[in-house]
C-alpha cells in the first residue's frame, strides 16, 4: 500500500508535445525551495495544440503543491481558456513527478505561524476548483506520480481523468491532521461511491490508478510511452462534439445536481475553520513536514 506523497519514489514527467503550435510563457514563480534554482518558464504553463488547450502546472520540485502564486496563474489561465473560441477542450497536466501533491503545505505552516486565516486561502482555492467544474467547455485531467489532497480535489472537478501507469491516486487529508477544504467531501462519493470515498477518507491511503476504472472515475490508463497518445486521443473525440449542446448539456449535469454543491462546499469550508482554530496547525503540520520528508519536500 502506497504511503504518502513525499515518501513515495518519483515518477516520470508526462511526456511533450515535440511540436507545440502556440506556447505561451506564464509569470516566474516566487517561492522556490532551493536557493539559486528556478522553474524554466512560471507557475502554469499554457500550450495550445490546434482545439485542444494545455494547462501545466509547474512547480515540480514542489511536486506541483498549490500556493497562491500558482492558484492566481491557474485561474487566470483557465479564464483564457474558457473565453477563446479556438479552443474546444481544456487538459490539466503537472509537470515533474507528480500531478499534483494538494496544498502547499509550507504555505499553510506560515499561516498557521502567523495566527492568518487559512480561509482567505483555502475559500480561494474551493472558488476557483468550483469554476474549473463550471467551465462550459470539457476539461480533461492528465494525470501522474501523485494525485492526492487539493490534486485529487482538482481531478475531482474535471469531466475526464486519465491517467499513466503507476499513478496513485487518494485523499491524505487525514495523514497531514487535515480537513479537505476544496470539495473532496463533496465530490469524492459522487465521483467514486460512497464505500471507496468513506476508505480513501478515513485512511488517507493512495490507491493505484487502475482502482478508480470501476467507478469510471478514472475513464482509462496507459503506461508512459503511450500516455501522451491516450490524453490526444481522449481530448480529440471530446472536440469532436464541441458546441452548444454540449456546452449546454454539460451545464445541465452541473445544475441539477441533488444536493446542489454550493452549500455542502461551504459547510466543508466551515469544518475546516473549526478543526483549524482547535488543533495546534503549527505543531501538526511541522510534525508531518518533519516526518515525512526529513527536510520536506512540500
């Protein structure tokens, strides 16, 4: 059984596109872990290949962990997205070892450190994972190495996951002295079932990938020298029925949705905030910092 991220042998990076038609730098990340280095380009990075847009999140020697830097690119990116015409389809990809490892959790410690509110952070990030649900074109998550907290509450929101062999894929929330905060408690037992969330939950365990077919939350998995061919392949059939119905019939499935998801978000929201302000955050999260990585990684 697979342990925590941070513990957990690197994976390789999803594999390019020799031949992008349209790359589009993002802005210089500003909190790097070891002095002197540097991400190649930013926090994101976009790559248009003809109707299909790329969207990589790009802090790999963070394992990809969302911090507000990288939160501010994605929306922004997924903003672009969502209003240009030439693009039919949406892909969320990491670059380096992993999907992505959930909250940057050093952020959180300084948070906590300060006595700030982790809601003005955490309420950002379900707001944004909410309009990642919204957007009104497929989104198609191409996942790898770890998918686990706030990454797997990004899978979560896209229409399509697929993902490359040796992927592992679970909530840890409980393994960090966390709540989820951006909708893992909602969405989880409706993407997966209700048994399979209440394991992943509970145990904060990492499954491998090819678990999650049963439900279809995972729709197909490749191994690494076909998965680049897999995610263009997926991407291409959902292009193919671009338009409004689908636009339309995607909106649909969002907003009849029994309980409708506004809610039940905040109230997770709010479970957060009240476990936060009763639990010593400062010494959880420098235990597990500390535990799991040595130095951390996260």
């Amino acid at each position: 059984m697979a342990g925590d991220p941070v513990l957990a042998a690197p994976a390789a990076p999803v594999p390019g596109n020799a031949d992008p038609v349209r790359p589009v730098p993002g802005n210089a990340d500003p909190a790097l872990p070891v002095p002197g280095a540097a991400d190649p380009v930013g926090p994101v990075l976009v790559e248009q290949r003809g109707e299909v847009r790329w969207l990589r999140l790009n802090r790999p020697r963070r394992r990809n962990a969302i911090d507000p830097a990288l939160l501010s690119a994605l929306d922004t990116a997924v903003a672009a997205a969502a209003a240009d015409p030439d693009t039919a389809v949406v892909v969320l990809a990491g670059t380096g070892p992993s999907f992505c490892a959930g909250a940057d959790l050093r952020h959180l410690r300084s948070v906590a450190a300060t006595g700030a509110d982790p809601l003005d952070f955490l309420g950002r990030v379900s707001a944004s994972l909410d309009r990642i649900e919204r957007v009104g074109k497929p989104v198609v998550a191409a996942v790898h190495g770890h998918v686990v907290a706030g990454g797997l509450e990004l899978a979560l929101v896209c229409d399509v996951v697929v993902a490359r062999e040796g992927t592992l894929i679970g909530d840890g929330h409980v393994r960090n002295g966390l709540l989820p905060a951006a909708g893992s408690s909602v969405r989880l037992p409706r993407r997966v079932g209700e048994p399979l969330a209440r394991w992943l939950a509970l145990t904060g365990e990492l499954l491998p990938a090819e678990v999650f077919t049963a439900s279809g939350f995972v729709h197909a998995v490749a191994p690494a020298d076909r998965f680049d061919e897999l995610v263009a392949a997926t991407a291409g059939r959902l292009a193919r029925a671009a338009g409004p119905a689908q636009t339309g019939f995607k909106n649909l499935l969002y907003d009849v949705r029994d309980p409708p998801a506004g809610p039940a978000l905040a109230a997770e929201l709010d479970a957060f905030g009240a476990h936060w302000a009763a639990t010593d955050m400062t010494a959880a999260l420098d235990r597990f910092l500390g535990t799991a990585t040595g130095e951390g990684r996260r």
